[in-house]
C-alpha cells in the first residue's frame, strides 16, 4: 500500500544518522532538537521502570450506539491534513458534492502521533500540532453542507509519544533499552495509560462533534518486526493480540455515544482469525464497532498475482475479500477504503478502474465506501463516480440485495479458510 510504502521509506531516511550532538537525536518528525530536554531525545538508552498509572474510571454509555442514516451509506474521501488546511471546510465539501459524496475522513491523531486541533489533554500537550484552528467550527461547516465527518485516529503506531514518555513506548535490545521502530515508533498496547489516551482523544472529539471516531493502525506491527519489540506492560497479561484490541475497542465504545469504526488490512478479509497476529480479527472487532473499513488497494495485491502484476481479476478478488467480510460481520456497516491513485495500477487506471472497484464492493454487500489518495488529486475519480450517479444514488441502501446468489463470488473463493492457502498464490481462473 502506498502510504504504508512512503511511510517506511521516510522513517528509514529520517532514522540513518543521529543529530551533531553525539548523545542526541534528531529526526525531523520527532519533537527532538539539541536543546531538549525531553528524555526520549537526550538518552540512547532507557530504563524499563514504568510510571505507576490507575486506568481511569468512566461512566458506561453502553454498547448501542446510533449511526445517522447518512453514517450508514457514507461514501466519501480521506483528506489529508494541509489538504483541509489550505482549502478549508467549505470548498472540502464542495468538492465532495461534485464527486457525488457525502463523507469525509480527516485526521485528528496523524501517521506520526501529532494532534492537529487544540487539545486539552494534558498528555497530548508535547505532541499537538495545530493546523485546524477552529476544528468544531470546520465539523459544523460540513455538517451544514450535508457531509457525514469521521475523525481519524492512528492508534498504536506513534512516532511522537515516544520521546516525551519512552516508558510507554515499545521496546527493543537486549535489555529493551532502545525505542522500538518499524516503519515508525510505536506505543505499548498494553499500557492501561496508553489506552486511556486513545479513550481521551476519542471522547475530545466527540464533544467537538464529529459524527463518528475511525481507528487506524489499530493493530500490532506487521512480520517479523511485530515479533521483535518488548511490550513492557504486558508482564503476565495472556491475552492474545486479538483479544487486547477488542477489549480495548469495548473500552471505546463504553466511553462514547457516537459510533466507532475501524480500519483493518484486505488480507484480513482472505483468511481466519488473526493468523498473522496483527490484532485484527473481524469477527471480533465487530462485536463493539459500528463499522469496519478494510483496505481493499489493489496496489497491496501483488503477490496475488503472477509475476506481481495486478490484472482485472483484482475487481473479483475485491470482490471475494468483501463478500468474506460480509458473511464475518453481518450486522455492521461495511464500508470499504478502496485505491484512488495510480500506483501499481497504471496499466488500468483510468474512469473504468474506479468504476468497477465501486461495483466490486456494491456486488459484495458494502454500505458505502471511502476512497484513499495520498495525493489529493481527485479530479479523475469524481468524475468516473458522475458517470454512475444513478447507481450512487441509491447506493448502499440495500446492501442485503446484493448477497443473493448470482453475486456470490466464485468457487474459488470460499467463505471459510484462507482464500490463497497462505501462499501467496493467485486465485484459479
């Protein structure tokens, strides 16, 4: 996937040398400079001592919370920060309008750890970065304008966090002395106060109203790296990866009355369980979230395919994931993040490329879906989303239509097992 792609390689340029001063570091995502104080930057290495903590008591909302109807057919379009900083609500809405949606994703916790409104969380003090100034003005602006606001939070991933408290980070060395790092730094799941900081961000936003709260990187690293790092607060937990992060969405939705949904990788959508021990089991997550948002990018698809390249047939393996995803959380809205740009797709991409994505997920049962582009040029898809907009209108109203069995997918993909045999290996013809 691009954005995990470009993410990975910065965090390698950005970690290939420390700053001049020789006991310092200095990466220009992170808050270090030669003068500071905070710990994570002065010191090479840490203790593992960890701070006392009391996990906080809140009231119970309960499980059931209401999604608008809008919420339940949202389709729309992750926007990028400076994005929404540079044009401004309004013309964000407007030109969800003229590509026929009705939702926006905008980041209020970003890919590095940074808070982009004016939090008053005092343990998000060293990490906000203020680029909505008036961020329940922006939410009210969309909602006028008919456009359903979901707040992204990255979770778990954090490359901020780390170096203002390293005793929250997770770990690696032999005597977990370093900052852990895969792609970028990230914070111990298990911490009681970790999660109690995602729970805070949450009910924050909520009291600046935005419709709904989206969980990404809601999940452990990925290969061998996830196996790697030292977790220090898990001591004598035993609770497997999967079980922590639905107990923690649990924690979520007890805290809130707005619905809560969670981004979780396309392959999780092709195999059981959590065989690859992300976190993320859908069967799971669905019991205390509102919807589920897997990635479908085709770009992520090669190793599907043989010699790496995406065919057409990627819109039935689209498809099959969706279809599964369907037959695993029947009662939550499915609402797929699907590919906006070019990447590893150049040979299709083009109107019909968005189009067939679109009906791929439709055929399979989604509420809605939610298009990711990195680059912000939209002009294409907006376009190709005019050219069905008697299919858009009514778009996700009925999803249980389109499970009858002419839409089912092939043989090949079944509902239960891993669709590829967990090798890699391209779906028959």
């Amino acid at each position: 996937m691009l954005r995990r792609a470009l993410l990975s390689i910065l965090s390698l340029l950005l970690s290939a040398a420390p700053a001049a001063a020789a006991s310092r570091f200095h990466f220009p995502h992170s808050p270090c400079t030669p003068k500071s104080k905070l710990p994570g930057c002065v010191l090479k290495s840490h203790g593992t001592d960890l701070t006392p903590y009391t996990a906080k008591v809140r009231k119970d909302h309960g499980l059931a919370d209401t999604m608008t109807p809008l919420g339940k057919t949202a389709r729309g379009f992750y926007i990028t920060p400076y994005y929404l900083h540079r044009m401004g609500a309004m013309r964000t809405a407007r030109a969800m309008q003229r590509a026929l949606s009705n939702a926006v994703v905008i980041d209020a916790k970003d890919d590095f750890g940074n808070l982009l409104y004016e939090s008053k969380i005092p343990l998000a003090q060293k990490q906000v970065k203020v680029l909505y100034k008036d961020f329940a003005g922006q939410v009210k602006t969309f909602h006028e304008q008919g456009i359903y606001v979901i707040a992204r939070v990255v979770s778990f991933k954090d490359s901020r966090l780390p170096y203002a408290r390293p005793d929250l980070s997770v770990r690696v060395g032999p005597k977990a002395e370093r900052l852990f790092s895969a792609g970028a730094n990230w914070i111990d799941a298990y911490s009681p106060e970790v999660q109690d900081y995602l729970v805070d961000i949450a009910v924050e936003l909520q009291s600046l109203g935005v419709d709904e709260i989206q969980f990404d990187y809601i999940r452990f690293p990925k290969g061998t790296a996830g196996t790697l790092g030292t977790w220090l607060h898990q001591a004598k937990d035993k609770r497997d990866r999967s079980t922590l992060i639905s107990n923690f969405l649990e924690k979520v939705d007890r805290a809130l009355t707005i619905p809560i949904s969670v981004d979780v990788y396309g392959l999780t959508t092709f195999v059981d369980g959590d065989p690859r021990t992300l976190g993320q089991t859908i069967e799971e997550m669905s019991k205390y979230v509102d919807a589920v948002s897997p990635m479908m990018y085709a770009n992520g698809m090669g190793t599907y395919f043989k010699d790496g390249k995406v065919s057409e047939r990627v819109y039935s393996f689209i498809h099959c994931g969706l279809w599964r995803a369907r037959q695993k959380a029947k009662g939550i809205v499915l609402r797929p993040y699907l590919q906006a740009y070019s990447n590893s797709v150049e040979h299709l991409w083009g109107p019909e490329f968005i189009k067939q994505q679109v009906i791929a997920a439709e055929r399979a049962g989604s509420n809605g879906f939610l298009f990711w582009n990195p680059t912000m040029k939209n002009g294409m898809t907006a376009a190709a989303l005019q050219g069905i907009a008697k299919r858009m209108a009514s778009y996700g109203q009925h999803p249980e239509q389109h499970l009858e069995e002419g839409n089912r997918p092939g043989a090949w993909c079944p509902q239960k097992g891993e669709v590829f045999g967990g090798k890699g290996a391209a779906a028959p013809e």
